[in-house]
C-alpha cells in the first residue's frame, strides 16, 4: 500500500469511527445501551455499587484514588510473589522491589513505561492477571474521567458528576472489552501468537546454536494495548516483533485502535454538550498539531541518517533506515510512532532513539503540549479541555467581558484549576530532568553522551510526566534512582492532573447556563480553533524550549545542517 493511500484509508477509517464510536459511547455513558445489563449488575452487587446513585466530585475522585491504590498494590504483589504463583513456564523468579513499583505505578496509570524485557522478566499470570487487567481499567478511569468533565460542561445546578464505579464498569464492558475482543481476532489470524505453552528451544545443528524463542497470549494483549493507548509491548521489542505486529495490515490496524477512543471522543463531547460543532473545533486543533509534527518527522526520516552522509553515504534513496522495520518503512514506521507518542499510547514499531535529531523532537515535543494531539484515551480530551478554558479566558480578556464556554461563565476557580492542571506536567518533568542530571545516578544512565544523552534522560521523564510510555532506548533506567523517580514522576503526571479535572467538573457542573449574547465569544469557530492552537503551542514552547535547544536541536545544529 503507498503512503498516499495509506493515509487516505486512515482517514476514512477514523471519519467513520469518529461518527458511529463517538455516538456509541454516548450511550454507554448516559446509561441508554443495555446489552451487556446481565454482566453489568453482577459487578455492581459484588462491588456493593448502587448504580442508581451518582457522587460529588469529591466522592469521584476518592473513589478513583482509592481503587488506584488498591490496583497498585496488587500488581506490585503479583510481581514480587511471580516466582510463587501458576503460570510461569520458564520459572521467572520475583520482580525486584524497585522495579516492581515502578511497573506497577506504570500500569494503573496508563503510562506502561517498561523498565524491563518482557520475555525475560514477566511470567504469563503477571502479563495477564497484572499488566493486561491494568490495560483496560486505567484506559476506562481515563475516558470516565474525561466524561465526568463532559457532564460538568452539559449540567446544570447540579451536585454530582456521575458514579466512578459504573463508569469504570461501563468503560471496559461496553466498549473496551467488545473492541479488543474483534481486534484480537484480527492479530491471531494474521499470525500474532496466543498460546499458553512455554518458549519454543531451537537447534541448529550445522551451526552449533541452541535458540530459544519465546512465546505466549501476545495477541490479545496487543489488541488492548494499542486501544487503551497503553502501550506496554509483550516483548521488548514492542510493535516492531513479528508475533506483536505480524503483518502490514496489523500495522494499519494498531495505528487505527489506538487513535480511534481519542479521536471519537470529540464526537462524543459534542454530542452530550449539545453542539457537535464544539467537538469538531477541538478535533480540528488536534489534526492541525498533528499533521504539523508528523509532517516534521516524516521529513526528517525521508531526507536520511545526518551521521550516515556524514560517512559519505551521498544517497539514502529509502530514508533513515537505521532502527526501522524493513517490512514497513520509513513512513508508516514514521506515522506508527508519532501516533504512539502523541496519543499517549508509546508503543513504537522501530527504535526511537534511532531517529534522526528532528525525527526525536517532533516525538519529544508532541509529547511536552500535554499529549492533547489527541492524546490518550479520555487524558487527551480533558486535557486540551483545560486549554480550551484558559483560551476562552484569554478571549474574554480581549473582548472585556467575563469569559464563557459552553454555556458557563469561566471565573478566578476555574481559571485556576486549569492553570494549576495544566502547569503541573511541565514543572514535574523540568524538575526531575533537573534532579537526574545533577546527580551521579542520574548522569550515569545514558549510553550516549553530548546532547543525545541528554535528550533521553529529557524524554523519559517527559514520556513518563505525560503516561505516554515510551522511550529513547538508550537510557539505562532500571535503576533504584530511576525506578522510584519515574513512578514519583507517572504518579504526578497522572493524579495531579485528574484531581483539579474533577474539580473543575464539579464547579462547572453547579452553575448555571447563561445565554450567549452578542459579546460572547464563539468557540466553534476556526477564530477560536486558531487561537486554541496558539494557545497549546505557545504553553509547550515557554515552557519547554530551553531543555529542547539543550537536546535534539543541539544535536542537529551539530550535523553542520539546520534541518
């Protein structure tokens, strides 16, 4: 398939997806679909859950606190009781402790950041019972969380936000569980493997070589992966191992499932709101920052390897190749990793820190806007709502008039929340590149020097302040020092943003509407989508331009070439 006409059947693939996904789960959210009613309320009676009952923001975010907590205790257990537990064909021992609250903060917060090899490290029970569970509840908080915003926006005088449980339930039930069911089905048939039989032992007699070749219930944890923009790969090699991402049309379909929950949401906060238009607005701010960076980074990689002409290799007809999959090639391994990292998936189907220096930026910077472009199932819609709110601020400052958006005014609490939600991210990440490169712990970590080095201690950090996952592999981070400051990191990255969300939604959800006027400022409009745009660059810019020129722009400017 050419590139033109892969992009073309991605975007069909996703206008309908927007459409028909985007309506679905408005009705999985408001309560109107019902099919799966004789496996939901079971779960409720088991949760002692009244379904009926909905909760203050407080009680919402106590809830989704509380089960985090618990969820992050229980994989920790699972990890370090590994050795103990069924399920473990090439007996891997217990995770380390450091290690294991790393994995374990990483997974309930939909980071996925891996620390470790997979096939040598996790045992089937903690891919599946641990990791995998993980997968679907930390993508269903996400889209709860995004939709208890949604209900702030639409009510009105009202107390609550909706009920964290039947959320959490409703997300995996109704939408996860279905899709990654069919999306499974699709990886087994095209050879992804799904067997619970141990590793295969080869031996090549003519060369003396014993090969041992790992196997295991890898399709149906990539289907969750790539849907839950989690991100965490099976095998170390993540999407670029043949038994994860077998075939070309395996490709198209993982960079379909996971933009296709980021994308529909735009439909679906229209929908409840009342104004689709609203949701075409956000989703048309999301298109134009992504098209711009994957345009950045498929230029960078179409021109060639800097260091490899610097060899005097004068033509590089297919591109940087170094760390590519041959199977796929520059541009669509190009489009599959900037659609990991700017959905918050991080995921990658080649190496990362292989890129060239632009190829790294466009990643490395997608991911520092806050990943709302579009970011990761339910973060990246409520997040670039918290944009929308300090835009339509800024609005009303030019305009002089008390800012409003959907309907409510936007006053001094709501400004402050979004300013605190949305800073939060980039002070985290700032912070811990600071502490990491300061201290011999951190220092010793990458395996290049110079600005690359530099550029992935950078990376991880914002990788893990973002949940996004992923990594310039370069960056030797199963360390004490590293292990427990990324979870410190994923933590904040997660929790510091989804508290004052919920907030935000509980004093949205009880004001009153206002009707516009002649001097309320549109926000559904290309005005409004412009400055939306100016907004979120702007915010990255100031806030992260100096650590980027330290990094991959320096690297660049070292090739003796400005792009």
């Amino acid at each position: 398939m050419s590139y033109l006409w892969f992009i073309l059947a991605l975007v069909v693939v996703l206008g309908l997806l927007w459409r028909f996904l985007g309506a679905y789960m408005v009705a999985v959210y408001d309560g109107t679909t019902h099919w799966l009613g004789f496996v939901e309320r079971p779960v409720y009676k088991l949760l002692r859950v009244d379904a009926e009952a909905e909760q203050s923001w407080q009680r919402y975010g106590m809830s989704l606190i509380v089960y985090s907590g618990v969820a992050i205790l229980v994989v920790y257990l699972m990890l370090r009781l590994q050795g103990s537990l069924p399920l473990d064909p090439q007996h891997l021992g217990a995770v380390s402790p450091a290690l294991s609250f790393n994995t374990a903060v990483s997974f309930v917060t939909n980071t996925n950041w891996q620390n470790y090899a997979g096939e040598t490290t996790m045992s089937y029970l903690s891919q599946m019972g641990a990791l995998a569970v993980q997968n679907f509840a930390s993508a269903s908080v996400g889209i709860g969380v995004a939709v208890a915003l949604i209900r702030g926006f639409s009510r009105k005088g009202s107390a609550t936000i909706g009920n964290f449980w039947v959320d959490l339930v409703r997300g995996i039930l109704y939408i996860l569980l279905p899709i990654s069911l069919l999306a499974t089905i699709v990886f087994m048939a095209q050879g992804g493997v799904q067997t619970f039989a141990g590793p295969v032992h080869v031996h090549d007699v003519l060369n003396g070589v014993r090969q041992t070749i790992p196997r295991g219930p890898v399709a149906s944890q990539e289907a969750i992966k790539q849907l839950g923009t989690n991100g965490g790969g099976f095998f170390n090699a993540n999407g670029a191992h043949p038994y994860e991402n077998p075939t070309g049309l395996t490709n198209f379909l993982s960079i379909v499932l996971l933009l296709a929950i980021p994308v529909a949401l735009t439909h679906t906060f229209g929908k409840m709101v009342g104004n689709v238009r609203q949701g075409v607005a956000v989703l048309a701010v999301m298109a134009l920052i992504f098209g711009a960076w994957l345009g950045i980074a498929s230029y960078a990689e179409h021109v060639g390897n800097p260091a490899v002409a610097a060899a005097g290799v004068t033509h590089q007809g297919a591109g940087n190749m170094e760390g590519k999959e041959v199977r796929f090639g520059v541009q669509q391994s190009t489009i599959y990793n900037v659609a990991s990292t700017q959905t918050s998936t991080g995921s990658v189907d080649s190496a990362n820190d292989s890129y060239t220096p632009m190829g790294g930026f466009a990643m490395l910077s997608g991911m520092m806007f806050g990943d709302v472009t579009p970011g990761g199932v339910g973060s990246g819609l409520y997040t670039i709502l918290l944009f929308a709110i300090i835009t339509v601020f800024i609005g009303g400052l030019m305009v002089g008039r008390t800012p409003e958006y959907l309907g409510k005014k936007i006053q001094a609490r709501e400004v402050k929340l979004a300013a605190f939600a949305v800073l939060v991210m980039p002070m985290t990440v700032l912070v811990m590149t600071g502490i990491a490169v300061s201290i011999h712990a951190g220092r010793v970590a990458p395996l290049n020097a110079g600005p690359h080095g530099f550029s992935e201690i950078l990376y991880a950090f914002t990788s893990q302040g973002n949940n996004n996952g992923s990594a310039f592999a370069g960056l030797s981070s199963n360390t004490a020092f590293y292990n427990v400051s990324g979870a410190i990191t994923m933590l904040l990255g997660r929790f510091a943003i989804i508290v004052p969300v919920l907030a935000l939604a509980g004093s949205l959800a009880a004001k009153q509407h206002v009707a516009a006027s002649a001097g309320t400022f549109r926000t559904d409009t290309p005005l409004y989508a412009g400055l939306l745009v100016g907004v979120v660059l702007i915010v990255g810019a100031l806030t992260f331009f100096p650590a980027v020129a330290l990094g991959p722009i320096a690297e660049q400017l070292s090739t003796g070439r400005l792009f």
